[in-house]
C-alpha cells in the first residue's frame, strides 16, 4: 500500500513538472506569433498609413490627383482638410476630402524623374572611377 503512495505521488509529481514545461513553451510560441503578426502585418500597415499621410500633406496646388473614387482632376485650391480640384475641359470645380486623394500623379512623376537622375548620376560616377 505504501508502495502504490509512493508511485502515485512520483507519476504526480512528473506530470506537474511536464504540464509546467509545456505551459512555458506554449508561451514562447504565443510570443513567437506575436512577434510574427506583428512584422508581418501590423508594421507594415502602418507604414502604409505613413505613407498615405504623406502624400496628402503633400499635395499642392497644379498637382494632378486621382481619387479614390476613380476621379481625375486638377488640384486648384489646398485647404486644411478639403482640396478643391477642377475636373474636364468644362472645368467642373469640386470640393472633396483630403483623405479621398488616392495618388498624386504630379509627384510619383517628379519622384521617377529623380530616380532616373540619380542613377543617371551614379552611372557617370562609375564611368569616371
């Protein structure tokens, strides 16, 4: 009887030591796909929010937009949170939202202008050495 006591007590004891390792390395995986979630799809969506941001704060007047709702337009007057754009050869005149501004096609042409220079220049650079 003492016998059995003692073996009950032994396989308790070494279950309660396996369930302690298990709920630790459980923890390592949930922090483990934390992290993953986190450079995987929390980072880099933010850094597209930045982005998005930036280019609406950038917008000046002359630029040419397009919308998110598919609308192309000549921008005439910036304001605080509004742009006021010029769409058609009739020169329809429309007041819209900052945050509608899906690209700004006047800067991504300057920004592949300067790209093109920049390795142009690289490739003088190079020429000379």
């Amino acid at each position: 009887m003492l016998s059995i006591l003692m073996a009950e007590t032994t396989t308790t004891g070494a279950a309660s030591q396996g369930g302690m390792l298990g709920s630790g390395s459980t923890l390592i995986m949930l922090g483990l796909l934390l992290v993953f979630f986190y450079f995987m799809i929390i980072r880099p969506e933010n850094k597209k929010k930045k982005e998005q941001e930036a280019l609406r704060n950038s917008i000046r007047k002359g630029d040419k937009i397009i919308t998110i709702g598919g609308i192309m337009g000549k921008v005439v007057d910036v304001k605080d949170d509004k742009i006021v754009i010029e769409t058609g050869e009739d020169q329809v005149r429309m007041e819209l939202q900052k945050w509608s501004v899906m690209s700004n096609s006047t800067a991504e042409k300057d920004k592949s202008k300067r790209a093109a220079e920049a390795q142009e220049a690289s490739k003088k650079s190079k020429e000379e050495k």
